[in-house]
C-alpha cells in the first residue's frame, strides 16, 4: 500500500505540469488572439498610451512573445513555474496576493462542499438503500421519482426558489418569532460571517442537490446488482442474519461505484459552487475564479486551477485506497 | 469612463464616482443633489447598510479608476475640493483657496488642523507624496494620467524614468502648494476633484501600501472600523478628529455589504439585512415598484451611450448616411420596450446637469423614418444594403442594438450583421482603427462635470475618437480642427461659465458633424427602507451617503 501511494503520488508531477502547461498555453494564446487585458480595465475611456505600458510592465505582460500568435512563450512557462515553486502566486490586476485571495475563499468553499457532501452521503446512501431493499415499492417509487425530479430541475432554479422559501417565507416568519441568532442564519438570505455554518447549510443542500439524486439511483441499482450476487445467496445460505447480510456484505461492495462518485464530485463541488455562491453571495472559489475569468484576470485562473487539480488528484488517490477498505478482494502492492 | 461597479450592468452603469457629498452639516436638505427622496431630518448617529459591489482598491488611492472603490474612497478621504453637481461651484474641503492668474501657474492654500486617522498632520507633503506615487510610471497607478498637464509629467514614465518626483509641483511651505501646468488650463480644479488621483498620503501608508490597502488611513469624515472583510463587507465609523462640520457625515456607522450579484441584494434587502440598494437589477424593477413604490428613488445618471461611425470607411463618409440612421432610430420606443424606461433619450451630446447642456440640440436625434429612407437614398445606400454592428457582447447589450437593428431593417430596408465580440479583442479591433467597417457602441461615465470631460475625452484627440474623426481622408479634418480650437478655447477661459459657450459651439460641430448617434442617458434606480431619511443622488456622484440620516 505504501508503494503504490509513493508511486500515485509521483504520478502527480506530470498531471500537474502538464495541466498547467495547457493552462498557460491557453493564456498566451487568448492574449495573443484578443489583446492586451489592461486596456479593458479603462472601460470606453482611452487612456494613455504609457499608463498602459506601464500597467502591462507591472504585470509582466510586457513579453513580445505575446505578440506572436502560435508561440507557446515556453520561458514565462518555466518562469511562472519558478515562481510558483517559491510559493509566489503572483498578483491580480487589483495586486491583491492571488494566495491571498484563495486562502481567503477556500476555507468557505470547504465548508460549503463538506455541507453539500454531507447532504449527498446520508440522504443519497440512505434513499438508495429503502429504495433498492423495498424495489418497486412506495419508497422505491418515491425515491426514484423525487431523485428525477431533483436532477432535472437546475441548480439556478432550484437555488433561487430555496433562497426565496427559506429566506423570506420561512426566513422572515423565522426573524418575525424572534429566534435564536444561528437559527435565523440559517434562513437568511445570504452567507454570513458571523455564522459560517449555519448560513451554509441551505446553499449546501442546494449545491448536493443534483449529486444526492445521482447517488440515491447508484446506490439503489448497484445494491439491488448485488443483492443478486451468489456470494449474497451463500450469505443467506448460511443463515446469516438479514442486517449482516445487507449491512456488511452487500452494501460495502455496492458502495464502490458510489464511493468513485463522490471522490470525483469532491472536485466538481469546488470548482462548480458558482452558481450556489453567487446566488448566496458566498465568497468562495467559485465567485473568485467566475471574476477573475470575466476580468482575464488569467494568474488568478492559473493559480485556482491548479489548486482544484491538486484537489481532484488527491480525492482520486482517496478514492482508490477506499476501494481496498471496502472490497477485501482489491490489494495494491 | 471609469469601469462601472459592476460588469454585467455594463449597459446600465450603476453610479459614477466622484463624490461630491454637498454640504448637509446640520440638516440643510435642500442643497441636496437632483431628486431627494424622502426629506432628511438631519438627525445624527444610527448606521445603516448600503450594498456595493466588491472594491478595487483603497491604496494607493491612485490604483482606483472604478466607482465602486472611489465612492468609499471619498467618504474615507477629502480632497482639496469638491464640485456641487447642480450648480458647478466648487466647494473648497482640503484647500483654503485655489488660484491662479493665468490658468497655468496655480496656487494652493490648505486649511489647517486637518489630520490623518493616524494622527499625522495633513500638509503641503502629504498630497505631495501621493501626488508623485500616482504619477510615477513604474508605480503603474491607474489615474496617474490625471496630472498629463502638469510639467515634468512626462518625465516620470517609462522604464526608467528620469524624474522620481513631479517638477511643476512645489511645496513651498507647510500649508502652500504650487503647480505648473504645460498650458493654460482653466477646468484644473475640475480635474483636481477627483479625490482618488488627489488624494494626500500618510507616510504610515507610503511606508506599507499594502497594510493601509486592508485597512487604510485616509483624512475624510470616516475611518475604517475594522479591516476590509473581502467580498463581504467594509464598516466606515464617524472620524472623532475631523475638522470640517460641512462635509461630516450624519450616521455614525455606515456599512458596506458586498454583494456579487445585483439580484441577491434585493432578496437580502426583502429579509430585512440591507437599508439601501445602491442599484436594482432590471429583472427585480417591476417588483419593486409594486411593493416599494415610495421607497425607490429614480435619478439621473451621467452614463451616456453611443454608437460611433467609422469615418474611415467610405460608406460613411457622406453625412447623409450617418443621418439617416441616426434618424432611424425610434429611441424612446425601445428605452420603453427593452430598457425598461430607465433611459432618457438623448436630444444632445451632453446630459441634463452639466453646466452648458441644452435640450433639443440635436437635430436628427429624433425618430423620422420617412426622412431618414429619403436621406439614405440620396446618399446612395450602403454596399450591398447591408450594415455591420459593432459592440461588445459581454455587458448586456444584444437586446437593445438587436431592437435598433431590426429598426434599420424596418424603415430602411438593410439588412444587418452583428460583429460582437468581448470587451478586450472589440477594444483592440477599434484601436486599429480600420478593421471596424460599422456603427461601433461605445458608452461613457464622466469622471468630473464639466462639459469638456464630454468631449474631448471622446472626440479629441488620443482619446476614444476610435472612428477617426479628423483623420486624413476622412473629408472631416477641418471640422475636427475646429472642434479641438473650440474646446481649447474654453480650457483657456478664465472661469467655467465663461468657456460654456466655446464647449457649446463645440458640442454643435459635433452634432453638425454627426460624428456619433447619440443614444441616450443614464438613470439609476435606488431602493431603500424605511430606516433611513434622505437618501438623495447627485448624477455625478452615487448616493450622497453622508446626509442619508437613521431613524430612530
């Protein structure tokens, strides 16, 4: 086991390179083909030509390999990669540290994602597993019906209609009542500071929305597959009790798939809470990066992309030495 | 135009900057700027909340060419001056006179007794200090290009500058600040109302610009409370020290919540967190009105939105052409129907509150088809009866020029083709000034009130005159060379309203010329609760915030 996570986690080095190669090459392609940033931060008004010289300069824009569309400017990759290895990140265009600026919003996203994660593997697990014991039932028509409307309703819609339920119906009945401060966070509108979990925890039922109704199905369908499985019917053949049989030996195996799912969507939360942080105004990596992709701010862009690969690569490797702990047969020597 | 605050309301700008708090000491409401709302009491104390979108920067104050930040800029600092929107004096704050007997050469006194939060002593050194820090090239500050007039400017740019320190600026002693400007310019003190270009510096600040970015050490009526909460809030407390009872605030506590989208805001300000909408979303309007019908406060903005001509482009060259599809334009028609009526249509090229503005100045601004098809005819058509738009399509804008467009189609029989792009590559297309073979929008927010900040900014020369105007070729460079002498003109009479005329013969060739369709002029749409009086608007300005009072 040892071993093998030595060698995933070399097999990160040139994931991340080369990612952050496609990153940059992305870059200087889009500076190349549309043009200087500095010049939109001025709006309609045309400033002089030496304040954006000067702008461009303190950005290190200022390469002329920037100017020759095609070349991938192999040396700011290198430079950019040195600067990165002393832990520099380098500024955005209001030279506020973009280290700065992630430390500050990641801490958020974190809670917001555990939340939505949270929601995900007790709502979902549970749902799938009535669903898939009780197949074709009430519940498991309930589970399934409700799970299809879940996923088909977007994330804007369902977030929107959320925030207006439980912000001002729920939210200004709750404030009119007069309750406790934390209880009132959580039926408020937006984020708060002042309670960081509380005011989550609406924006992270809507963000494990779309999630919790894929799981509810994958944990039904995989468990009703293996319910099936010979290995179920020895167990039972044996005379072992319902519970052991369901809890112990069918549930762990059914749960891989799920278990590859939700590694995976770890990184789809983080990166993908656009929608849920701006409709809740919660400072977050994904208002960060939404920003800085509209304002071209592109080392804010490089910096969060490469910390969200970081993310996905290390929740894959979990996820991978989960298997062994859920499924006695996989071994990794 | 500085960047409005926030980008998705690109084609609604939502506030400029500027602020020009009129004075409101003790309760004098009527000086308020255009449209107070509900009538202030003038009482002090209380806080409200107020939403904003996140802030560029607070120091350097120079990095600040944005409304969002320069709003709280001027609340955190004061200026030498500020200019009363509604009847262009200047209000001297910072300075005890300003003078100068040619235009060039001007003096400055500044009060005594005004000090830093810190506690240093506001002097003649401290504007200094942030004066050369903004100019200095390789600071790269945003506005630095403010003090282009002053000698010894250029000096200061490049790589390697010659000159650490503006020469035309001297502190000749504490209190006395003289500066030279390369010609006679008598809109100076307009220019220097833009407190975040001429704001002082703290050395606490010069010596840690990015301690006093987080929590800054300006000389105006607030301070910061606490550091700046990123993306979530900025709390102003009432400055104990501050000398100056005519631009102190009332409240005691003013709090900025940051929103990222407009939308959120409202819904906050539904659930009782939020006092005032700096600007609600065009989607919630309606809403609002039914519900908050008194509590909203609808005024004029200086945002003005054109479409330029390329006049480098045959097919534009004849003025028939471009009068024709100015003429072709039903501007009210489509304010009404896709702008939500929160536009005045523009019957001139400068807007209502500036000193100089005329109504119905503009002749073919209004909506005749009939001799706009004749006008097109005579001037032979464009090739092929076909008209490329140009605009960026990243602010909101596809709906109304898709209206404008179809309207060209209807009363002109062209067909059209939309050439839209984001903001960065469609302001590198119009640089190039030759790639662009259509109407061109283009949008302005102005940066002080005065007429010239309407034209030569936009029409003159090295300035956003991306259709050529004036360029070799064109047939328009004796007009254009008229333009200039004319708005020169009036940037060397002694006072403003002696150079209103120049502006206005300027503004006329302009028109003449039908260099621009003029589209039309901003408005904002401000909503607020019942817990707070006066919430008032100066179309140069954002809220007046200072007069806004708490009721107890």
């Amino acid at each position: 086991m040892g071993r093998y996570t030595i060698r995933r986690l070399l097999h990160f080095i040139p994931v991340l390179l080369g990612t952050m190669f496609i990153l940059h090459y992305l870059q200087t392609l889009s500076f190349q083909i549309s043009g200087n940033p500095i010049r939109s931060l001025f709006g309609d008004r045309q400033p002089p030509q030496e304040t954006i010289d000067a702008l461009t300069r303190a950005f290190g824009l200022d390469d002329p390999c920037l100017d020759q569309p095609g070349n991938p400017c192999i040396g700011m990759y290198f430079e950019r990669l040195g600067r990165y290895a002393q832990g520099d990140f380098g500024t955005d265009f209001n030279r506020q540290d973009v280290l700065d600026l992630i430390t500050r919003a990641a801490p958020i996203t974190v809670r917001l994602t555990l939340l939505a994660l949270l929601f995900e593997a007790i709502i979902g697990i549970t749902a799938g597993v009535l669903a898939g014991l009780r197949k074709d039932r009430f519940v498991d028509n309930f589970v399934r019906l409700s799970t299809v409307l879940l996923i088909s309703v977007p994330v804007f819609v369902l977030g929107v209609l959320l925030q207006i339920l439980t912000g001002l119906y729920i939210g200004n009945w709750v404030r009119d009542l007069g309750a406790p401060p934390w209880v009132e966070a959580i039926f408020s509108v937006t984020y708060q500071a002042d309670h960081p979990w509380a005011s989550l925890v609406v924006p992270g039922f809507v963000l494990g929305g779309l999630s919790l109704g894929f799981i509810a199905r994958l944990t039904r369908t995989s468990l009703i597959e293996t319910l099936r499985s010979d290995y179920v019917r020895s167990a039972r053949a044996k005379g072992l009790s319902n519970r052991r049989v369901v809890g112990v030996h069918a549930l762990r195996n059914s749960l891989i798939p799920v278990v590859t799912y939700i590694g995976i969507d770890v990184g789809a939360l983080m990166g993908g809470a656009l929608v849920t942080e701006g409709i809740f105004n919660i400072p977050g990596i994904g208002g960060l990066t939404f920003g800085a992709v509209r304002q071209g701010e592109t080392p804010v862009v490089i910096a969060v992309a490469t910390l969200l690969t970081m993310v996905f690569l290390v929740a894959s490797l979990l996820v991978d030495l989960l298997y062994a702990v859920l499924d006695p047969r996989i071994r990794y020597e | 135009m500085r960047r409005p605050k926030r980008l998705a309301t690109f084609a609604l700008p939502v506030a400029t900057a500027l602020i020009l708090a009129s004075c409101s000491g003790g309760g004098t409401e009527e000086e308020g700027g255009n449209g107070a709302s509900n009538e202030s009491s003038g009482q002090e104390g209380g806080s409200f909340s107020v939403s904003t979108a996140e802030p560029e920067a607070f120091a350097p104050t120079s990095a600040c060419y944005s409304s969002g930040c320069s709003q709280i800029i001027s609340m955190v600092w004061t200026g030498l001056l500020q200019v009363d929107p509604e009847t262009t004096d200047q209000q001297l704050r910072m300075a005890e006179s300003i003078e100068s007997e040619d235009g060039q050469n001007w003096t400055i006194k500044l009060k005594d007794g005004f000090t830093f939060h810190n506690g240093e002593p506001v002097n003649a050194e401290s504007f200094l200090r942030g004066w050369n820090y903004a100019a200095y090239g390789p600071n790269a500050t945003q506005v630095g290009f403010f003090f282009d007039k002053v000698q010894g400017y250029d000096d200061m740019q490049g790589k390697n500058p010659k000159a650490k320190t503006l020469a035309g600026v001297k502190a000749v002693d504490d209190l006395t600040i003289e500066v030279a400007l390369n010609e006679p310019f008598s809109q100076w003190p307009m220019v220097m109302s833009y407190t975040p270009a001429f704001a002082p510096m703290a050395k606490e600040c010069e010596a840690d610009i990015k301690a006093c970015n987080e929590m800054p050490i300006g000389n105006g009526a607030y301070q910061f409370a606490e550091k700046w909460q990123h993306n979530q809030s900025i709390t102003l407390e009432k400055f104990a020290d501050y000398p100056d009872e005519e631009s102190a605030g009332l409240a005691d506590e003013i709090q900025f919540k940051i929103y990222g989208d407009l939308k959120t805001a409202y819904r906050d300000f539904q659930a009782g967190n939020l006092d005032i909408v700096d600007s609600v979303d065009p989607s919630q309007r309606l809403q609002a009105e039914g519900q908050y019908g008194d509590q909203i406060l609808k005024a004029e903005s200086g945002s003005y939105s054109y479409f330029g001509f390329p006049l480098y482009d045959e097919a534009f060259q004849d003025i028939k052409m471009r009068q024709a599809l100015s003429l072709a334009i039903d501007r009210q028609a489509i304010i009404d129907r896709v702008l939500n009526g929160d536009y005045e249509p523009a019957t001139g090229i400068l807007p209502g509150f500036v000193p100089g503005a005329r109504e119905d100045v503009c002749e073919f601004c209004e909506y005749d088809p009939e001799r706009a098809k004749q006008l097109y005819d005579e001037a032979g058509g464009l090739p092929g009866d076909r008209v490329h738009i140009w605009f960026n399509n990243d602010g909101g804008h596809e709906q109304w020029v898709q209206a404008m467009a179809q309207g060209w189609q209807q009363d002109l029989g062209i067909d059209f083709e939309f050439e839209s792009m984001p903001f960065t590559p469609y302001l590198g297309a119009l640089g190039t000034r030759s790639k662009v073979d259509g109407p061109y929008r283009l949008g302005w927010l102005p940066d002080y009130p005065s007429p010239e900040n309407y034209l030569n900014p936009i029409y003159g020369a090295g300035s956003s005159n991306y259709g050529d105007w004036g360029g070799e070729g064109t047939g328009t460079e004796e007009s254009h060379q008229k333009f200039l002498e004319l708005v020169d003109q009036g940037n060397a009479a002694p006072t403003v309203e002696e150079g209103i005329p120049a502006y206005q013969a300027a503004a006329d060739i302009v028109m003449d010329e039908m260099v621009v369709i003029p589209l039309w002029f901003g408005k904002t749409f401000i909503l607020y609760s019942d817990n707070v009086e006066g919430v008032a608007y100066s179309p140069l300005d954002q809220i007046l915030l200072k007069q806004v009072s708490v009721v107890s």
